[in-house]
C-alpha cells in the first residue's frame, strides 16, 4: 500500500514515466526503504490512473512517445490525508532471525559462518548508505527538504550499524555455546511434546 503514497509523493514533485520513477528514484534511493520492481511500479501507476489520483499524457517530443504521470488534485488529496495518519510500527519480517530462532541442530561453526555471510550483507549496505552521505550537501547549504532525506538517511545507517553490533554479539555468544547434538536430538526430547504454555487455551 506504501508504494502509491511513494508514487504520489513522487509525480507531486516531477512528473515522470514508469520508466523514470523506477531507474532514477527507485534504484538511487527509495529502493533503500521501499524496494519495487518494474512491474509493481506500472501496475501501481495504471491503478492510480483507474482512480483518478494520477493523469497519464502522452510527450510525443521523442519517439516513443513518453507516457508522463502527474499527481490530480484528488491523489494530492489523498496523499495530503494519508501523510497525517499515525500509523503502527510495523512487523519485522527477517527470514535471518527465523534461522537463528530454530537453528537447535544447526553446529556453532556454521552459525558463525551463516552470521559472518550475514554480516557481510550489513557492512555493504552501511558502505552504501555512507556512500550517499559523502556526496550529499554540507549541513550549512541544506533546506528543508535536504534535511528530511538526511534523517532518512541517518535512519538508515542506525539500523546498519545495530544490525551489526547485534551480530557480533550473537558470535560472541554462540562461540560460547555447548555445540549442537550430532545425533540432531530436539531440545524438548525429554518431554512430552512442547513445554506447557499457561497461556493456552485447554482443549
């Protein structure tokens, strides 16, 4: 749903193709927070379109001719209404932490190599983002705007840098770990099933 707010928010500035919005916006920077293919950016546009949040005209200066979207006073509208709702935080989805939560049999060597990959990932993602920041302007020229993407910015660099102090401490910890069972013996062998949960309904 966040893609057409950020499809708004970008033809309120500039008008733009599909084409535009993915090569030049997308893969430069809001692919960082908010990553979209192709064919997600197209088909968000034609629904926009549908719902006369955007225009689409057609710039017959080149050949093809561009299909150029521009925000409507009603997807102004509605991208005005939906930047002062509060929402929830969302709910982190990490397929890394489902590994590590379930990863009982897995041996502390391959943990720490499957951290070490991971961490990896992180360090080229934080090298990015410090990359942006090096060619963005100094403090003292910004304006509003440069501002509000610089805390986006810092946003992200937080959450790199976290992401990897937690990483070492995961290796620090699972180095210290009696290493997993051989024979592959669920933690919970000696019950009876699960522990019990309190908190269960009784069947």
């Amino acid at each position: 749903m966040s893609l057409t707010y950020a499809i708004l928010s970008i033809v309120d500035l500039f008008p733009m193709t599909g084409y535009e919005l993915k090569h030049q916006v997308f893969d430069r920077s809001a692919n960082y927070f908010w990553p979209a293919d192709a064919s997600q950016i197209y088909r968000t546009l034609r629904k926009l379109d549908a719902d006369g949040l955007v225009r689409m005209e057609l710039d017959d200066s080149s050949k093809p001719h561009r299909k150029v979207y521009h925000i409507t006073p009603a997807g102004r509208d509605h991208l005005d209404e939906w930047m002062r709702l509060h929402e929830a935080p969302p709910v982190l989805r990490d397929p890394f932490l489902i590994r590590l939560f379930f990863a009982w049999h897995v041996s502390n060597s391959e943990l720490i190599d499957l951290l070490q990959a991971q961490r990896a990932d992180h360090v080229d993602r934080l090298a990015s983002y410090r990359a942006i920041q090096i060619g963005r302007p100094k403090e003292s020229d910004e304006g509003r705007w440069d501002k509000l993407q610089q805390l986006t910015l810092d946003f992200g660099i937080a959450i790199e840098e976290l992401y990897l102090e937690w990483l070492d401490r995961c290796r620090n910890v699972i180095a210290d770990l009696p290493d997993a069972s051989a024979e592959r013996q669920s933690p919970f062998a000696h019950l009876d099933g699960l522990p019990p949960d309190e908190s269960s309904p009784i069947d």
